[in-house]
C-alpha cells in the first residue's frame, strides 16, 4: 500500500512553485535541482568522516539521480508541448480517437471514456506520431482551448477525498447518535453496548452533509476546486 500520509513541511509547496499553480517547467528545473543535489552527495559520500564503506549508498544515490533525471527531461519536453512547440497528432494512431477539445462527446468505452484531458504517455505518443510525414497535426493550445476550469488531476482528487473523509471521520464523533445516544467523541454502540467502528447510518449521513457543506462540491469531485 502507497503511503499517503503528508507532514506539515510536505503540504508546504510555496517553495517550488513561483504562482498559484506549478508550470512543467518549473517541475523539470526543480528535479534538476534536485539530481544535482543526489549526485553530489554520491560524490561526498566517497570520503565519509567515519571508516565505513558507503559503496552501496553511493550507487543508490546515483541510480535514484538518473531516475529524477529522465523525470525531469521528460518534463521539459512537455514544457514545450503544452506551449505550443512540439507538433501533435490529432488522433490516437491506434484507435484514431481524437483528443482534448474533439473528445467531448465521443464514446471511448474501451479505453475508460473520452480522452478530454490527455495523460503524460499519451501525449509523449501523440507527439511521436505526428513525426510520420503526411499526417496531419495540432498543437496542445489548440487542441486544448477552453478546456481546464474545474478540472484537477486523479492525485489531487484522491487527496481530497482522503481530506473529506477524514474530516467526516472527525465531524461524526461531535454530533449526537439518535440511534444509540452516543454523544461528543464517543463511537456508536450496538444493542448490547458494544463499541462500533462505523457510525448508524444517521450520523454518518449528517456528519457528511455537514463536512459537504463546509468544503463546497464540484461534479464528482469530492470538494471544490479551488478559483472553478
């Protein structure tokens, strides 16, 4: 299982992003930052203060460095997608679905839906084949034009929707059961007085609507995003 859990230094991202919302090419710079960084300390771990011997940790450093590294490459190669630079295709090679703007509306069913908001691979592959000669092409602006107020990205949503329900989690034990009578920070009981790990189905459902309420909802995002 993923470890989803974030720190207080962790949430706080100002650092690494100059505006509202972190441009590609800010993201490639940072992990270029940050390969530099794991390849020096590679190269100061081969004269420990201390009589160890740290070849492992120098190769791990190294080997973690060039996997940031191809990120990082590949994020500035989508820089120059999303402005604009790079040709596209305006259709998947192998479905001929189109993408972005075109997609709406369609029915993709074996690939999980329209391709409104194209993914990394996705795209690193449209640009590929709009290489072949003789097809015709687009650019990520003009593909994408009107497309990103409301949206966020699976990852942001999921957070969200850990956010929520830890929220909920909270919300449930400061209201009052009218199932069993628990009352502020006691869990639901069972007939018998036992404990219960879930709330009756009424505590939760207000527990809900009132974390809902204060969090603001957009479609089937968990709560709302932010300036949509």
């Amino acid at each position: 299982m993923k470890n989803t859990h974030e720190t207080a230094a962790e949430t706080d991202i100002s650092a690494v992003m100059a505006g509202r919302l972190i441009t590609l090419d800010e993201l490639a710079t940072e992990l270029s930052a940050i390969e530099l960084r794991l390849r020096q300390l590679a190269r100061a771990a081969e004269v420990p203060a201390s009589p160890v011997e740290l070849a492992d940790v120098i190769d791990s450093l190294r080997s973690t460095a060039s996997n940031v590294r191809e990120t990082g490459d590949r994020m500035g190669l989508l820089a120059r997608i999303i402005d604009g630079d790079v040709p596209l295709s305006p259709r998947f090679r192998d479905s001929d679905d189109p993408w972005g703007v075109a997609a709406r509306g369609t029915d993709r069913q074996g690939w999980g839906g329209p391709a409104i908001v194209p993914t990394v691979w996705q795209l690193l592959k449209l640009a590929q084949d709009a290489e072949r000669p003789g097809g015709e092409t687009t650019t990520y602006p003009e593909a994408m034009e009107g497309i990103g107020i409301g949206w966020e990205s699976r990852a942001a949503s999921a957070r969200r929707r850990r956010e929520r329900d830890a929220a909920v989690a909270r919300e449930v034990l400061t209201l009052t059961c009218e199932k069993c009578g628990a009352t502020d920070g006691e869990q639901c009981k069972t007939k018998t007085g036992w404990a219960a790990d879930k709330a009756h189905v009424g505590r939760q459902r207000q527990a809900e609507a009132n974390v809902d309420e204060r969090l603001g909802t957009l479609g089937d995002n968990p709560v709302a995003v932010p300036d949509a």
